[in-house]
C-alpha cells in the first residue's frame, strides 16, 4: 500500500521523529507503481530482502582466515630452518651479524636486552643486536655453504608439513555446502568441470534452473511494471482508447523477456533437442535460437534449415 521513508540517515534509529519520515504510496493515482521494492520472500509477512549467501557468511568468513593461515604457514614453512645442537655448550660462541659473517665475541647482557626490546621495531640499526643477544649460539648459513661444527654439535632441521595434503579436499568440500545453499552444483560456483560431459552438463541445467527461477521473479517485480509505464505513456499519447491503463497492463502481462543463452557445451546435441521440440509444436525457432545463441533466428530459418 505504502513505504514509509527516514528522509535523512539517522545516526540513532531509537530517535526518529514523525517528522524525519516521509509515506510514500505504493502508486498513483492513475493505478501505476510509484516505488519497486525488489527482494525474493521465502516467508509470509517478509518486508524486507535477505542476502543470497546470508547464510553462510560465516562459514565464508572463517574459510578465508583459515586459508589466510595456510598461506602463511606454506611460506613460513618454505624457508630452510636448521638448529644447532651441541652436548658440550660453552659461552665462548659466537654470534652472527645480519650478513651471515660472524661477529666478535659477545656475551649475554640480560639488561641491554630488556633495554632492546623496549625500543620501537621499526628501528632496524638495534634489531640484529636484539637478535644476537638473544640467541649467542646461533649460527648463520648462507647458500653453497658448509659450516664447520664443533665437538659435539649437530645439525637438525624442521620436517615441512606444509601445504596440507587435505587442504584441497577440504575446500572442495566447503564449496559444495556453499553452493548447495545458493542452489548451484559445485563445479558451476569454481567454474571447473572436471568430470564427463554428462556430469558438466547436468551442473550447468541445475545452475540454470535456479537462475530462470531468479530471472523470472526480476522480470515480474521489475522489468514489467517499468514496461507497464512507458506502455501506459505510449498509449496514453496515441488516443482513442477508453480505457489506457488496461491496454498497458495487457501489454505488460504479455510481454515476453528472453535471457541471454545459457552454456552450450554440445551444440550438435542441442540443435537435435532444439529441432524435436519445434517439430512438436513446443518452441519456434526464434525461440530456440534464443536458448542457443541468444539472438533470434535468421530470416528465412524454419526446421529444416535450423
């Protein structure tokens, strides 16, 4: 009947005044829409639209992060890590510079540490000290190089268990409860169609239905009530009918709105199916044309020539 509309954005929506908000009829006078209020109910009593993938933000949301944290260990797990070991530790070691060159003698100052670690990280000049303070028996070993151990020290290096083997099994199987709720197979949603063509092509007929279903209620809550009032001008303008509403509301209800083509993986396999169903009378050819390539047919094209 009517929308009621907050005339400027409210900060606080618990203190709206009468005066902030503006009744706009649904049509006018002359019977035509005013305002369209486009969103696909899925109960009675819905007045407002619930996002498409509303759902499963969620799960989307915590999919990325966990993603996210695969990346970051594949790479902090692509760099070699090696650690020495030694059955005999004395505080005579060495310490590395950022180069990989080893530094004189420095011994373990617990206070200049502390002192180190209060300053900002951006200060790169006290970093390579921090770090040297922090770990005096570390050695550092560039490529090509062999590093010559003392008695009693050893080499071990850390295991990659990155990327995970089941990462892929488990975004496959992510995808398909997302794409299952958005009403779209799988390999429609990653646009891969690994499989044999049946499979390829019943996943494309099931992601079309759902998109027919969403095209079709776009076309009745949008593009015919638009149609219906540049019909009603129209006629309006051209005269002599007693009744101009009616014969645009006509118009509107039979007109017809083809979509662009769908996918058409075997086109010899749907000219047949396309040929059969105008032979018995369920299409024309513009028709099949239209499902096909998305244009009308030729001039001149009927079932033979098809």
């Amino acid at each position: 009947v009517a929308y009621w509309v907050v005339k400027d954005y409210i900060d606080k929506p618990l203190l709206i005044t009468p005066e902030q908000i503006e009744r706009i009829p649904a049509h006018d006078s002359d019977g035509l829409p005013v305002m369209l209020h486009l969103f696909k109910p899925t109960r009675p009593d819905q007045y407002r639209g619930v996002p498409l993938l509303a759902n499963v933000i969620e799960t989307l949301h915590n999919t990325r992060n966990y993603a996210q944290a695969e990346l970051q260990a594949a790479i902090f797990q692509s760099a070699v890590w090696g650690f020495f070991t030694s059955n005999n530790p004395t505080s005579d070691e060495t310490v590395p510079l950022s180069d990989g060159f080893l530094d004189e003698k420095v011994p373990l100052n617990e206070e200049a540490v502390k002192e180190d670690l209060q300053l900002s990280p951006y200060t790169q000049s006290r970093t390579n000290s921090v770090k040297s303070q922090l770990f005096p028996t570390a050695k550092v070993m560039s490529a090509g190089q062999f590093q010559h151990l003392a008695e009693g020290e050893d080499v071990k290096f850390l295991q990659s268990t990155h990327p995970n083997n089941n990462f892929d099994a488990f975004m496959k199987a992510h995808n398909l409860s997302v794409a299952s709720s958005i009403g779209i197979p799988r390999q429609v949603l990653e646009c891969s169609y690994d499989g044999t063509y049946a499979s390829a092509r019943g996943s494309v007929l099931e992601a079309n239905r759902t998109f027919k279903a969403y095209r079709s209620y776009f076309i009745e809550s949008f593009l015919k009530p638009l149609f219906e009032v540049f019909a009603y001008e129209v006629v309006d303008e051209l005269g002599g009918f007693d009744d101009p509403l009616f014969v645009a509301r006509a118009l509107s209800i039979e007109s017809v709105w083809q979509a662009p083509a769908a996918l058409c993986l075997d086109p010899r396999a749907e000219l047949e199916g396309a040929r059969l169903a105008i032979e018995m009378g369920l299409i024309d050819a513009d028709e099949a044309a239209q499902m096909i390539y998305g244009h009308k047919a030729k001039r001149g094209a009927n079932v033979e020539n098809i």
